[in-house]
C-alpha cells in the first residue's frame, strides 16, 4: 500500500519537472523563432515549424493539465509557475487576452503572484506598444518548467 502512494508521489514529481522543462523549452524555442521573424529573409523549414508546434502543444497540455488539479492538490508554487508559464507562451504567440486571463490567476498566489503577473504584463504592454525590445528578459526563465498553433494569433 506504501509503496503505491510513493510511487504515485514519484510520478507525479517526475511529470512536474518533466512539465517545468517542456515549457522552459517552448519558451526558449518561441522566442527564437519570433527574434527569427523580425529577421529579413528569415525562413524556417515545414519540419522544424512542425517540431516547434509540436513542442509548444505538449508544453501547454502538460501545464495545462497541472493546473487542473488546483482543487485536489496543495501545490500552489507548482500551480502559480504552470499560469506564469502559460502567460509567458501565450505572449510570445501573441494570444494576448490569454496572457491577461494567466495573470489574472497569478494574482490569486499572493505577493509572488503578483509580481510575476506584474512583470508578464509589463512585457504584453511594451509588447502592444511596439517597443523592439519587447522580447521578455531572462528573469522570465522558470527554475525547471488544448492544442495551439504557433502562427495562432
């Protein structure tokens, strides 16, 4: 009986941080092809916009998926980094009234959440103001970290 519900413990660590990395890797990943798109001349092949696709999905399914559990784990560190997380992909997909309902969730974690919601919006504002700097800064980089298109706007 112990066994099982360590195992399950395991598991389910295993899937956070796996979950941790695949969004840090989309992000990474989304903000190199969009610095790429500023580019003239920049073309990217249909197999790696495929692999692109294909990692941002499974990144935004697996937090997705954490963050359902908000009513049946305590993990709310782990639930606000999924929201954070998925602010920072909707941003670089330019699905801005994604990034404000992931904000509006960071806000209910406390003074953390707040800040980190503070910090994505600031980005979705020189963002929409068109600054050229927008790309967000490295602090937005997670400690580990529905299917959607990359050119979904």
């Amino acid at each position: 009986m112990k066994l099982g519900f360590l195992s399950r413990l395991f598991e389910g660590a295993l899937s956070i941080e796996k979950t941790y990395n695949q969004c840090d890797k989309a992000i990474g990943a989304l903000r190199a092809y969009n610095e790429n798109q500023q580019k003239e001349n920049a073309a990217i092949s249909a197999a790696d916009k495929a692999e692109l696709d294909n990692t941002v999905n499974i990144a935004i399914q697996n937090a997705t998926r954490i963050i359902e559990k908000e009513g049946e784990r305590n993990w709310p560190g782990v639930f606000r980094e999924m929201h954070k997380n998925l602010a920072n992909i909707y941003l670089e997909l330019d699905e801005y009234d994604k990034v404000r309902e992931k904000c509006e969730h960071l806000q209910d974690y406390g003074e953390v959440g707040k800040l980190d919601a503070e910090e994505v919006l600031k980005n979705l504002n020189e963002r929409e103001n068109g600054d050229s700097d927008s790309t967000p800064a490295e602090s937005q980089h997670t400690d580990s970290n529905p299917d959607v298109d990359v050119d979904a706007s």
